[in-house]
C-alpha cells in the first residue's frame, strides 16, 4: 500500500501489514460486531450475494504465490455459504483489462460484473449493475461520494472524471484528471470507481486494447476501445460510500465502518 503523505499516518496491525506487504490487500483483517477477524474480501462478497450474484471469479496470481492464502481460505474455513467461488489465473500483474480478458474462459458469452477486490460497493449499486439491460457503469456525484465515504477531497483528482451523453450513456472517461479538472466539474461532478458491467464486446476490447502509458493494459482503455467500436455504456446513478483501501491511512476508518457489520459471503 501506499505510504500517507505528510505526517499523517495510519498503525496497520501485524496481520494488516501482512496482507499489505502480500500485495493482497483484499485480505486485510476487520473485526466484525461478532468479534469474528474477517478479510475485507468477505465484505465485498457479502454485497455481491446481497445483491443477487450467485457466481463469483477471484482473480488470482499463479501458484506458488502470495496468493496462495486467498486461495486456501476461500477454498478452505472461508467458503462462502451463498456465493460459488472460482479462481481464475492472471499469469502476470499486466493490467486491469488483462486480468478481465484473464477470465474469458469463465465468462464465455455472458454477461458479468468486474469490480476492484479492495472496493467496497453497495449491494444496492450492484443490484443495479445486475439487472441493467446491457454494459453499465455506477456514477457517483462528487461531493456526496467524498462526504459518504470519508475520501479526502484532496484526493478525488485522481479518481475518473465521467462524461454523459443527453441519453445517459457514456461519452467519455478521463483517468487522473487533476485537481483543476475536478474543480471546474462542480460538486455535482460525474466519478466512477472502476465497477463495470461488460459482455462479450468488452473481452474483445480488453484483448485488442494497446498499453498504457505505464505498460499496463487498462481496462477504462478497453472500455473506450469499446465504445469506439460502438458499445453503449449505460450510466448507473449511484451514491456511496464506497469504501476504499487505497492507501494506508484509508485503513482505521474503514475498520471503524465495518466494526458493526457482520459479513455473510
């Protein structure tokens, strides 16, 4: 994870730091209200059975890796009761949308849903995602999702800037606009969190997609690839909090929200 900046900083407990330095921090340890240490994973496969979602593919590194623990767990004391879980291998760390293009096989010619493992979603945001009519996004409003989620504004100029059509469809994605560009997009301005709802025409876009500049293979490239190529993406309203582990001063406030939920995967 990510240092604070400053002088702010965040005490990770040992089994935190663990998940953190694994580069596995959809493992991080919370406590529930039942005293049970859950990782965080759990929370965000609750939503998902919340939400309808009988499936779900855990993308992971190869064997021999840090992941193998989430592979243990979850085929071990940690299988879910409501969700049946899989694992798709990403042979190396390429990308977003090479980790979607990853799980093809699962897929096949289904519709799915593709969300970050350290992102909390509301079940009521998925549920949506579920029952749309085609490939979708969530789209939050800027300052209710930094209010509900307790994001420092400060750092909202990362996140992706949305453009909508009149119809509601999605014009356009702009990665890491700036603070200048967040600004001028007003309090009402349109974020996404990086939840898709995609189908066959978005595995294609992900396995044509070029790299990023960072060498990676993105999937809101793949997703502007699609759209180039005629793909309507639906714009979902949603409101948060979406609770995120980004960094590692994202840690004490999430635990502190999740200390009265008890997870049901």
């Amino acid at each position: 994870m990510r240092e604070a900046r400053g002088d702010r900083t965040a005490a990770l407990s040992a089994a935190q730091e663990a998940a953190a330095a694994a580069g596995l921090k959809g493992m991080m340890p919370m406590t529930g209200p039942d005293g049970r240490a859950r990782p965080f994973l759990d929370y965000v496969l609750s939503e998902l059975a919340d939400a309808g979602f009988t499936r779900v593919a855990l993308i992971v590194a190869p064997p021999d890796t840090a992941a193998d623990s989430l592979r243990e767990y979850y085929a071990g004391e940690g299988r879910p009761t409501r969700l049946q879980v899989s694992f798709v291998v990403q042979a190396a760390a390429l990308g977003t949308a090479d980790a979607v293009r990853s799980a093809d096989a699962y897929v096949g010619r289904q519709p799915f849903v593709v969300l970050n493992a350290d992102n909390l979603y509301g079940a009521t945001t998925l549920r949506a995602l579920r029952e749309a009519d085609g490939p979708a996004l969530p789209v939050y409003e800027r300052d209710q999702l930094i209010e509900s989620s307790a994001i420092a504004r400060e750092r909202i100029a990362a996140f992706a800037l949305l453009t909508l059509r009149p119809d509601g469809s999605l014009a356009d994605i702009a990665e890491k606009p700036g603070a200048a560009a967040m600004e001028a997009a007003g309090p009402r301005g349109l974020i996404s969190m990086n939840c898709w709802r995609g189908d066959a025409r978005l595995l294609e876009a992900c396995r044509d997609v070029e790299r990023s500049p960072r060498g990676e293979f993105e999937l809101p490239m793949a997703v502007r690839l699609a759209i180039d190529r005629g793909v309507v993406f639906r714009g979902v309203p949603a409101r948060g909090p979406v609770l995120d582990l980004s960094r590692r001063e994202d840690v004490p406030a999430v635990v502190a929200r999740l200390s009265g939920v008890v997870a049901r995967p």
